[in-house]
C-alpha cells in the first residue's frame, strides 16, 4: 500500500498511516496508542527520559542530534513516573516513534492544539536537521522533541502526547487556486469577506465572540504546575486573566493570549489545513503555535457546521495594538492522497469541534 501511496500526491491520510506503521515506515517503540492516529496526523510519544540543555539547537548537516546531547546537555531526567518541566528551560525527548520513510514522502510536525494553548514550545528535530519541524524525504533515523514550557511549568512522562506529525507525498498541492475553488464549492469561512492571498486569512474577533463572555484571556505567570494528561482538572481563574475589553488588545512583550477568529473555520473531509504560524506582514507577533486543522474541522461531516480558529498569540519585543477584525494569520489547505475512513469530530474524541472561545481540554470551562 506504501508504494500506492508514493505515486498520489498530497497528505497522507490515516489508513495510509497505519500502512506505514504496519510496514515499518513509522517505527513504533511499543504499540500505538489506540487514538494516536488521527484523520490526517500522528500523535508522537514522550520516550523515557529527557535531556535539559543549555540552549535550543539544531544538529546541522554535520551531527546527529545524541552527538550534540554529548556536547550540550546539563543532565538526564527520567520520564518513567513523570518529571517536572519548567519554565525557562530547554529540554529534548526522544520520541517513541522514528522514520524510514520512502523516497518522495516528507513529513512536518506541529504542537497538537492543546499543546500550543499552554504556551509550551514544542519543536521537532531529526539527526542533520537544519530546520525544526520539517522531516527531509526518506528520511530514515529517530524523531527528538525539544520541549520548553513558556508560561507554566508542566508535568510530563513517558508516553505524552505534545506534538503531531503529518506526511506528503510529493510537492505540496497548496495554493490560492485551490482555496478559491474550494470556497466557492463548500463555504470555508461562514461569515465575512474572503481574503485569499497566500492562503486564506482570518481575522481576530476582539468584540463579538460571546455577548456576556470575555472576548480573550491572558496567562497569569507564576501559576501552578499543569499535568498535560489530565483533561478538565484545573480551574480557569488559577491559570488565567480574562479579558473584557471590547475593540482593541494591548499585546504587552512575552505576555500570552488565546483569542478567537472572527471567521468560524470549515475544512471539507478530503483536505486538511494549516495555520501560518508567524507573518511579519500583518504584525510584530506570533499566532498559533499549533497550526494543523485535520478533515472535518468545523465541517457538517464531523458534525462541526463551523468551528472559529483558536489563537495562541505572543507579542515580540514591543507592545502591539490589535485591533478587532484585524488579519491574524492566513490558513493554507491542501488535499489528501485519498478520501479518509473517518474526519475530525467524528466519534474520535476529538476536544475542540464546534469551538467558539475555548482553552486547552486540561481546563474546567470557564464560569463568569
């Protein structure tokens, strides 16, 4: 089947990555996690232990990532009954899962939704990465993530769950073409006027999200730890500020939101999405950390009938206005190889479906 898959263009889908992982493309640890594989992605597993480093890195062409962990890391932390992992500091796992993939087939990483909504800054390497988050074709060797937790400190162990990868074969098929038709043929935005210019873009909802609700929240530093496998156990006000303005948003240096796009989000089963993560075009900051939108986010075959874009937004090194309605970022979509057994939403558990405004699924929902 992997040899079918090579010659059709586009993502992968979740047959073709069990295929992979039943042929020893995807190399497995231990047995896949009965959810690990979603519509178009895989979840990657935290391995035993984790390396503190003295800074983020990348290998480079030269080195593979256990031959610079001689040179850079401060000291081991096993992972085994779960270890603390602290703000400010840098951190590479190696990874349950490693490639060998065939020759035309790339893969890209991403943190998973609710890793991007507590600000953890997760990133994937490969041994002779010169890029994070990109995974060269046919590549074959381990899979690393560097972890460091911006805003809260964390509790993870072996077998977590922070980031995700999805495989193309061949070149992307994303372009502007691509959104118009698909605009025109099933609706991707629900409301507000179409942008399409190097992907479709979304603007922030600073006025209208929840008439009695705030329209964002900031991280409140020095909170508690959170413990990334536990859903809804923590409470909102603990971790978070809300925010009642209504118009406009002082983004202050190195203070971290969640906001909502003001367009509710659609992507049709077949394609899969992604948000960019940083353009300098429409702001000095960064949006969304986590960036894949799976088949049927917000889509009626998922039972979604729109979804908004939850925003992980930090601002760089000057305070930033954001105005209501204002481009925050631009989604690209690109078609899978085949139709996929089943979308997001779809009886898989899947956390942010239908979403307006919403936190990470470790939060008890917000009460005024």
């Amino acid at each position: 089947m992997g040899d079918h898959i090579t010659k059709t263009r586009g993502i992968l889908p979740a047959k073709a990555i069990a295929a992979y992982c039943a042929e020893g493309r995807i190399l497995l640890e231990r047995p896949a996690d009965a959810d690990q594989i979603q519509p178009a992605s895989l979840d990657l597993r935290l391995g035993a232990h984790a390396w503190r480093v003295r800074a983020s890195f990348l290998p480079g062409r030269r080195f593979t990532v256990a031959e610079r962990l001689k040179e850079l890391a401060l000291h081991r932390v096993s992972l085994a009954e779960g270890a603390v992992l602290e703000t400010g500091c840098v951190y590479i796992v190696p990874l349950q899962e490693a490639l060998k993939l065939p020759k035309g087939v790339a893969a890209a990483a991403n943190p998973k939704s609710s890793t991007g909504r507590l600000d953890i800054f997760t990133r994937v390497i490969t041994d002779h990465a010169q890029e994070f988050d990109k995974i060269p074709e046919g590549y074959a060797g381990p899979l690393y993530a560097e972890i460091s937790p911006r805003t809260f400190s964390i509790l993870a162990r072996t077998g977590s769950r922070l980031s995700q990868i999805r495989f193309r074969a061949g070149a992307t098929l994303a372009s502007d073409a691509l959104i118009r038709d698909l605009h025109a043929s099933e609706g991707l935005i629900s409301s507000g006027e179409v942008n399409i210019d190097q992907g479709l873009a979304l603007t922030v909802d600073l006025s209208s999200i929840d008439a009695d609700g705030p329209v964002g929240f900031r991280a409140k530093r020095h909170s508690g730890l959170v413990d990334v496998d536990r859903k809804n156990a923590l409470e909102v006000a603990d971790y978070w500020e809300p925010i009642w303005e209504r118009g406009s948003l002082v983004l202050d240096p190195d203070q971290f939101y969640i906001l909502a796009s003001k367009e509710a989000v659609r992507v049709p089963p077949a394609y899969a999405a992604e948000m960019m993560p940083f353009n300098p075009l429409v702001g000095e900051f960064r949006v969304h950390y986590a960036g894949f939108f799976d088949p049927g986010f917000g889509h009626s075959a998922g039972h979604g009938e729109g979804a908004r874009a939850v925003l992980e937004v930090r601002s760089h090194e000057v305070p930033f206005i954001l105005e209501d309605g204002q481009i925050i970022g631009r989604l690209v979509y690109e078609p899978l190889t085949e139709a996929p057994e089943r979308v997001y939403g779809q009886g898989i558990g899947s956390n942010y479906q239908r979403q307006g405004l919403k936190l990470s699924k470790h939060f008890k929902p917000f009460r005024p």
